[in-house]
C-alpha cells in the first residue's frame, strides 16, 4: 500500500526503538497453494509493515487444530506458531473465549456457559502463549498482545520476563461491573490484564469499566482520572485508542477502475433500483441483523418502501458455526430473510439479497460503494470497522451511514443517523431519514464522515499504542534494549 503525499496523518508518530513482539489467537497468515501468504484484515496491514521495520516478530495459532509448524519467516517477520489441539479448540476457543466471554462482554446478550473444563483449557493455552512470548522475545522487547483469548497471557509473561514492556488491547468491549462479576474467574481475569504496563480499550466506557472491576475485586489503588492503577510492582496505565482501518487502501481500491465497473454490474443486477440498502456483518447475534430485516420489513408493510424501488443486500460472513448461539441466529436470519422475500419479491427481483459467504476484499468494496444507505445496526460492538470502510470507501461524497449508538465508532462518527437499535420505531425512521435525505445534507454529512476517517488510520493507531506503552516503560526506567541483563530469553 502506498498513501497518497497529500495525506493527513503520514505516521507523525515516532516508532520504537525496542523490538516488537505481536501475540494475537490467530497468526497473520493463511495456508494458500503457494505457501503462507498475509490474512486479510486491517490489523494484519497495520502490523506487519511495523514489525518487518523493527525485526519483529507474531506469536499466534495457524488456525489448524494440531498444526505445529516449525518457526518460520514470512516478508521479513518471524513467525511463531503456538500449536492448540482439537480438543482445545472446543474448549478454549469456541467455549471459553466465545461461548461465555463473547456474550458476557457483549452486554450478556445471550446467556454464557461457564465451565471450569473450559477454564481449564483457557488458562493452559494462555500459558502456552507466555511460555511462547518468554521463549521468543528479545532483552527489553514491547510485547503487544491481543484481544479476549489471551487476557491471562500479561501476568503470565511478566512472572517470567521482567525486563519486558507489556501492552494489551481488547478488541471488545469491557462490561460493566454488574455484568462481568458474573464470571466465576473474574479475578484472575483483572489480575491476568494487571500484568500490563499499559491496557487499551476502544471506549472511554470499556476503560472505566476495567477500572472500578479492579478496585472491586482487587482493592488496588486507582487514579480513576489518570487512568492508572498502582501495583507494588509496577503501575498499570490504562487508555482509550478506538481502532481504524487502513484508508488508503479502501480508497485506492474504491476509485479503481474495476471496483467502478463492477459496482455498476451489481446495481443493474439488482435491478437498478433508486436506493440499494446495504448490511455487511459477521453472522453473529451481536450485530443486529434480524432487528434490521424486521425494520425493513415493516417499512414495506406500510408501504414506507416500496419494493420496486428499494432494495436491501445482507452479506453475511460465516463465523464460530460450531457454537450453538450462532446456529440459532443463521435459523432465524435465514428464516425471516425467507418470509420477507416470499411477501414482498417479484419473479427474477427478490428484495432481500442474501448472501452467506465470504467476499474477496474487492467485491466488498464494490458493493460499498454501491450501497446507498449503509445500515450498521448493532446491539454492543467494540467500534465497527464495517461503518468505518464504508465512509472510505464513498470516494464519490454521497452515501448515507445509518448506525448504532453502540458501536464504538459512534463515538467519532457523529455525522451517520445515530439511532438505538432497541427501538423499532426509531429504526424505522432512522432508515426513512437516510432513504429519504436530501443530496445536499448526504454530501455534507458523509464529508465529514470522511474527513473523521481521514484522520485516523489503523497505521496511527498502532503507532499511538506503541508510543504510549513505551513512554510508560521509559517513565518507569525499564530495562532499555538489548542492554538489559534481567532475564533475557533462556535466563528464566
Ligand atoms: P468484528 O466483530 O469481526 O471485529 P468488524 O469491526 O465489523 O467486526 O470487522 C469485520 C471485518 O470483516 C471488516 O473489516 C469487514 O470488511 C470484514 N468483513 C465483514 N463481512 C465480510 C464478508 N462477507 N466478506 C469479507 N470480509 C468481510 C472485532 C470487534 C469489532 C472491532 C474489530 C477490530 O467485534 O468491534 O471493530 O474487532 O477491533
């Protein structure tokens, strides 16, 4: 990816100087015919520059139950498999992690399972993990670990590698305390995280959340202002960084010749109506997908829409199809997709376009941009990046973001139809408003949604985190690199 000269942010933003650890569940690569090549995903497009830079190196999962391969370099990062059997992939991953930490921090949505096998599990992996980092990571390296699988991993590491710099970021929200005193192993969890010298949330609310779990569980001493929490051997930073995407990126491919062709193969697909509706999630009960097929619905009911003129595509991803809560949400999406289109469809022009698959980026940027009214409708979502592409990707100025309040990125997109998903009604007129606005505020409004993204690109956010994390470790006189004696790898 190249970034255009005249572009805002252009990495003002010093990068380290340690060397840098990435540990995420997944690695960044996937298996193709040709060997490994780089998954696809704005965090992965962040990161990798970064650590090819710095000689880093991604401790992670290939995603293949007992796959172990030997360490291996790809493009200038060294790879570091963590092998997780089948029997682990069950329990610490479609159980813990996503069938009782998922929904828990996800305003508990649906109800979680808490089970100490999975427990169990949880903690051996997370283990495997520390063991990996402390094995891998250079004198005086920035370890950046990743996301709700490996909230354990921080303490686990630190116990083993003083001389370390520890940073964490959670992807997802972090409920509020009423809700996350549910988990039987909620200590162990906020002592897991107090392993850090910096832990960073999407939200200001994710933040404050982590830090009254804290006090209550722990008694710790907390500058809830500062945003610091003293350990008698460290002191614990803790900050908002809402993440991004990679803007360049989605705007080269948008004002590419083939993404202008193709986005207009799909609206005469669809039958050239006035106004495509468009909804791209991962299937996943969180995202509000049925909420808003019934809006939709009623919207057709009363004649708001009108099927010869409007028409909604939903891409769904598949996603987690082992776990029940998931199978029950693809019935009835499924299901109430089947009921609208046998209503309101005409031979050869259904008005819900389904679609259960996994697009090429390309094609998902295609039909952003021919979508004319996004509909990004979660019930609680640590920020969306799918509204955030959305707005880079209308290079043309016009397009209409429709989005939950609770999403994350409602924070900074305050130029979308922000509505509250649980009340049909506002739903309804949230999408009447979008459908029905006049040219002139859809321009003004998707400008400064545009202007927003602009501003702050997944490469800026990596490079805010790694700056923090390392001025705390320097405030804190951590071991500097390379020179420091403190339990380098072997040592421990
Ligand atoms: P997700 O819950 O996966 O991420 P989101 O932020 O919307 O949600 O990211 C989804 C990504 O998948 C987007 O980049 C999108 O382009 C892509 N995608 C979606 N449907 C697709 C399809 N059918 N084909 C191909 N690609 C598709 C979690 C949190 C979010 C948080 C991110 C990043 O739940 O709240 O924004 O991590 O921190």
């Amino acid at each position: 990816m190249s970034l255009p000269p005249d572009f805002p942010f252009a990495h003002e933003t010093p990068r380290p100087d340690r060397p840098i650890v990435v540990a995420a569940n997944r690695l960044p690569v996937m298996r193709t015919e040709g060997g490994w090549s780089p998954s696809p995903g704005g965090l992965v497009r962040a990161l990798l520059p970064m650590l090819r830079a710095t000689g880093g190196t991604w401790v992670g999962w290939t995603g293949n139950p007992d796959d172990a391969p030997d360490p291996f370099e790809l493009e200038g990062v060294d790879l570091h498999p963590v092998p997780i059997s089948a029997r682990e992939v069950e329990l610490y991953y479609e159980g813990f992690s996503n069938d009782g930490l998922w929904p828990l921090y996800h305003d508990a949505l649906r109800e979680s399972t808490y089970d100490s096998e999975q427990w169990e599990a949880y903690v051996a992996v997370n283990e495997r993990f520390a063991e990996a980092l402390a094995d891998t990571a250079p004198s005086g390296a920035i370890v950046w670990i990743h996301d709700y699988q490996l909230q354990l991993v921080p303490k686990m590491l630190r116990e083993r590698r003083t001389d370390l710099v520890i940073g964490f970021f959670l992807h997802i929200p972090f409920p509020p305390y009423e809700l996350f005193a549910r988990l039987p192993w909620r200590t162990e969890i906020v002592e897991g995280l107090l392993g850090c010298d910096l832990v960073g949330f999407q939200r200001p609310m994710g933040a404050s959340n982590f830090i009254v779990s804290a006090e209550q569980l722990l008694d710790v001493d907390a500058d809830e202002d500062e945003r610091v929490i003293h350990r008698p051997t460290h002191d614990v930073h803790v900050g908002v960084f809402p993440i991004s995407i990679d803007v360049g990126d989605v705007e080269a491919t948008a004002a590419g010749r083939a993404t202008r062709q193709r986005m207009s193969q799909i609206r005469a697909r669809l039958g050239d109506p006035e106004v495509i509706l468009l909804g791209v999630d991962r299937l996943d009960y969180t995202k509000g997908i049925g909420l808003r097929l019934r809006a939709f619905a009623a919207l057709l009911a009363s004649g708001e829409l009108d099927p010869e003129r409007h028409v909604l595509v939903q891409v769904a991803t598949p996603t987690r199809e082992a776990v029940e809560h998931y199978q029950d949400e693809r019935h009835q999406i499924e299901r109430l997709v089947g009921e609208i289109n046998g209503r309101y469809s005409r031979i050869g022009l259904p008005v819900i376009h389904y679609l259960y698959q996994t697009l090429p980026f390309d094609e998902l940027i295609a039909l952003y941009r021919a979508g004319d009214v996004m509909l990004v409708t979660p019930f609680r979502d640590g920020m969306n990046l799918v509204a955030k592409e959305y707005a880079a990707a209308h290079i043309d100025g016009d397009g209409v973001l429709v989005l939950s309040e609770f999403a994350g990125a409602a924070d900074e997109l305050t130029d979308a139809v922000l509505v509250n998903p649980h009340d049909d009604r506002a739903l309804q007129e949230a999408i009447i408003t979008a459908v029905e606005m006049h040219r002139h505020e859809r321009r003004g409004r998707m400008a400064a949604l545009r202007d927003q993204i602009r501003k702050s690109d997944v490469q800026g956010w990596a490079d805010r985190f790694l700056a923090e994390l390392e001025a705390t470790a320097d405030a804190a006189g951590a071991g500097a690199p390379a020179s420091s004696t403190l339990a380098a790898p072997g040592a421990s």
